[in-house]
C-alpha cells in the first residue's frame, strides 16, 4: 500500500487566538505561530505526535484566490478524534480547564486501533470554533 498514515489536516479558523488557547490548553503544541503573528504565514498549526492540524486564518481561506481547501469548509467544520493517554474523567477535567463543557459521554466508541475494531471510552465536547473534538482513551 502506498499510503502509510495521515500527515494533517486543515481547517479554516473563525477566531484563530480562541482555538490556540483551547488546543494549548489541551496540550497540543502550536506551530508557526510567531510567523502567523508577525503576518509572515497565512496560518499556524496545532500538533501532537506526527500529526497536526493546519489552521488557515480568515484572511487566507476567505480569499477567493485561495483554492487549496474544500470548497465549503467553513469555521466548525471538523470533526476530530484524538487519543487521550489518560482516564475519560482527566480528559473531561481538561475540556472544562480548556474552557468548554463536555457534550457527551464518556462513553464506548470503537476508534482506530487494531484495524478499527479496538474500543474506546471517548468524551465529546466543541472546540471555540465549533468543530467536533473526540477524546479517546484506550486504557491499558
């Protein structure tokens, strides 16, 4: 198989400053945000492991120059599963430390692991944009 794993995604961001401190919070790294704030870089990402989440700012994705997003991707329109290295009640702390309230759970979900059949307890809650956040949390 060619494809080995996912690099990143990309969303456009509604309030930029809101979704760094809620990521942050979570414990996600933010890349390129010095550029982003000297106005060097259309955008600034939000990482964790390999992988990380391209945040493309307003004045990028509502260029109509800019083609190199979906064409109706607008603020909220994510839909996020991460991997919690904790306990669902440590990741329902976390989201309401992050400001936000948990929307659902925890709950069993089956996530990605083991060929997708691996089950999970996840905790739901939206991010400042309004993008679907998943926690996930295998236990041992």
């Amino acid at each position: 198989m060619a494809v080995t794993g996912m690099d990143h995604v990309a969303i456009p961001a509604g309030d930029p400053e809101a979704l760094m401190r809620f990521y942050r919070a979570l414990g996600f790294s933010i890349l390129h945000e010095a550029e982003w704030r000297a106005g060097d870089f259309p955008a600034f990402a939000v990482a964790c492991g390999d992988q990380k989440i391209n945040v493309h700012d307003p004045k990028l994705w509502q260029n109509p120059d800019f083609d190199l997003r979906g064409p109706t991707a607008e603020p909220g329109c994510g839909d996020f599963c991460f991997v919690w290295d904790g306990t669902p009640e440590s990741a329902s702390a976390a989201i309401e430390a992050a400001g936000c309230e948990v929307i659902e759970g925890p709950g069993s979900r089956i996530g990605g692991r083991a060929t997708g059949t691996a089950e999970g307890i996840s905790v739901y809650t939206r991010d400042p944009d309004g993008n679907l956040v998943e926690l996930i949390s295998y236990g041992d």
